[in-house]
C-alpha cells in the first residue's frame, strides 16, 4: 500500500505550499475508517482511495480534490458521518465527499444508449461542483484497472458502464488521456479477441517498418527548422479501440485502413501553430473534408487545436493536431485545469475554462469529428438545461422531465 509520505511527496512535487498536515489527517482518518475492509483482490480497501489519490495528484490537482479522492467512500461504506467530516476537513470537503457518495449510490439497470444519455445528463446535473465527477472518474479508472478481481459477470456489467458512460464523461470534460484508458480497460473485457488482434497486427506493422515513426517525426523536425519554428513533434499509434471502431464503421479491415498513426507539434505561440500548419501543407498534400480549426474555434470544455490530416510517405495518410503549449495542457486535462498547479501556485492559463460557465451553459456540445481519435464521440450529444428535472422510474430506469 501507498504510504502517506510517498502521496506527500507527489502533491509537493507541484504544489510545494500544500496543505501537508490535512493531507496526512485524511489519510490516518481514512485508514483507521476502512481499517476492517479488503478489496475483493485480498488487498487492504485503503489502497483504493490512495490510488485514486495518487491518479488525481497525477493532474496536479488542488487539496480539496486530494482529500475527498481519500476520504471518497468514508461516508458510503464507514461509520463517518456528514458532520464528522464537516468538524475535521471543512465543509467544502464534506460536500465533495457528499456528492462522490451521491453519485455512486445511483443504479443503473440499462446502459442502452438513450438510458446512458440520460444518465450522463443527471450526472452533470448533480454535480455543481466538477471536482465530485474528477474523484468519480480516477474511482471507476481504478476500478477498471483491478477489474480482473471482478465476477466475470461483473466484469462484463462494469465494462459496459465504463464504455456508455464514464469513457464519454471523461471525453465530455476535455481529459483524452483517461477516457482512452478507460476505453481500452471496457475493450480488453467486452471484446478480449478483437483487442488482441489489432495488437498483433500493430506488432506486425512494426517488425515491417519499425522506423516509421521515428522517420516521420524526422521529417517534420526538419521541415519545422527550415521554417524557423521552434516546436516539439510526438507521434504514436492510435488506440485499439479507436482502431476498431474505425474497422466496424468504414467496414474495413485493418489493412486498408490508413490513419492509424497520429502526430502532435506543440509550438510556442498561437502564430506558430499556423506558421507549422502551412508548412505542413506546402510538404504535404491535405486530405479534403480532414481539417479542423479548434483554435479560432474551440471546444466548449476548453479545447483548442488544428487537426489536418496529409498523405505523407508511400502515400500513408498521418493525422496531425497542432496547438500551443498551454492549449496542450488543457488538452491533457480539460476542464480540471481550473483546478490544477503549475510552478507551486494555481496554474493560470488564458484557455482554461471556467467551470460554472461551463456547467451552467445551455449546451454543452462535442461535434462528431469522424477523422481522429474522438471519433466514438460521433454521436454522443450531450445537453444540459436548467429546466429538467430527472426521476427514477419503478423498475430504475432515469428518465427526464420538463419542470
């Protein structure tokens, strides 16, 4: 397990001001409250929420968010109460704690999709503090990590509702990253055999022409220093899943599929990124219908990039996304860059969304973008209103009502 000095010294590492002492009192707290309990793995349960501590802190997130992620399931599955946590963590943290445990009590008996939609829907609707839907995020990422311990039958159930509805949550609130890894934990349990066969092919791909990659990024190192721009160029293979889902909608086999690596130019400025994108352009020859302008344009949660898709070597198509440095951050963390640190101190960044602006706006919308990584967003829509009102029926389905 974790111990409390090892979390410290995470959350020191970007906010060297924390608020140690509290930190540590929620952990003793937490240990002495799940003290009697065991994960179905044999472990001890507190190793949960340390995870889920230890995942958060991954996202440099503030103290409160820390704590709750500690003390998420005291008030569920412990004899805390509310006004435990009140007198020893503060309010603002007990009402953390509140809504996690709010969240986690709601039964899902159908994830079909207009039952999903709805349920992402109460979701938001709930939480007037995003940082409940962060700590209930980083709990079902590492509940997906230690599936393997679940009931077959579970794992299936679990995975379902990873992939309907905590993946696309992720996605909603701009962190790629983590609904990627929950996308491929849901995959590896619904879909074991398909999974492993887009690997084997990739494996495949590689003993054929292992270089690829690394030339490619090569190649637009140089082109970015010819036309002096300082910038830093990354590429990878796209994610099985994502692979897949491009398989069953195009109805292709992975051999005639094109756009399986993605490349990313992070430069300096806004007028940089343009000055890349050009360059790109005059090397290589744009795909029709591939190219987005997050930028002038950006994403409800905060997202700005240039997404082009071009036919580079042997005519291999390559997506490339091209955004500033602070555009990259809120990229990789979304919505929760509000919350994070940067250099010890609250991280400021002129793209950060502002996240009651963004809970309480009319529509909160991702257009489908059928040629990247966020393509199984394509027919996600998400709306929010002040005006509904979400009820259970008998048999537990979430429907929604007019006021």
């Amino acid at each position: 397990m974790i111990d409390i000095q090892t979390l410290v010294d995470h959350v020191r590492t970007y906010n060297p001001k924390c608020n140690e002492d509290l930190i540590r009192r929620a952990y003793e707290y937490g240990k002495e409250k799940h003290s009697k309990q065991r994960r179905q793995s044999g472990e001890l349960y507190f190793t949960h929420p340390i995870e889920v501590a230890i995942i958060l802190a991954g996202q440099k997130l503030d103290d409160d968010t820390i704590i709750t992620a500690l003390l998420h399931d005291t008030l569920e599955d412990t004899d805390a109460t509310f006004k435990e946590l009140t007198e020893l963590f503060g309010v603002e943290i007990a009402q953390l704690i509140d809504g996690v445990t709010k969240l986690t009590n709601l039964e899902l008996s159908s994830v079909q999709a207009k039952q999903a939609e709805n349920f992402r829907k109460l979701l938001l609707a709930m939480s007037q503090d995003l940082r409940v839907l962060l700590v209930k995020l980083g709990d079902r990422l590492h509940n997906m990590r230690t599936i393997k311990h679940m009931k077959p039958e579970k794992q299936i159930g679990k995975a379902r509702e990873t992939m309907d509805i905590f993946a696309p949550l992720a996605g909603r609130m701009g962190m790629q990253w983590m609904r990627e890894e929950l996308e491929d934990l849901a995959f590896k349990v619904l879909n074991p055999e398909a999974r492993n066969s887009i690997i084997r092919r990739f494996i495949n791909l590689r003993d054929q022409s292992e270089d690829l990659i690394p030339s490619i990024i090569k190649d637009v190192r140089s082109l970015l220093s010819a036309n002096n721009i300082e910038a830093s160029i990354t590429g990878r293979e796209k994610k099985p899943y994502s692979i897949w889902r491009k398989m069953e909608e195009k109805q292709q086999s992975f051999s005639r599929l094109s756009d399986i690596y993605g490349f990313r130019i992070i430069t300096e400025n806004e007028d940089n990124a343009y000055r890349a994108l050009g360059a790109v352009h005059q090397r290589w020859t744009g795909v029709p219908g591939r190219f987005k302008d997050y930028i002038s344009a950006p994403k409800s949660n905060g997202y700005r990039s240039i997404h082009t898709t071009v036919a580079g070597r042997d005519g291999k198509l390559v997506e490339i996304q091209i955004r500033t440095r602070e555009m990259n951050e809120v990229a990789e963390v979304g919505v929760a860059a509000h919350w994070s640190y940067r250099d010890g101190r609250r991280a400021k960044n002129q793209f950060t969304v502002d996240p009651l602006s963004w809970l309480s706006s009319l529509a909160v919308r991702i257009e489908s973008e059928e040629d990247d990584y966020e393509e199984f967003l394509e027919h996600v829509k998400l709306e929010m209103f002040s005006d509904q009102v979400f009820c259970f029926t008998p048999k537990g389905d979430v429907i929604q009502l007019p006021r």
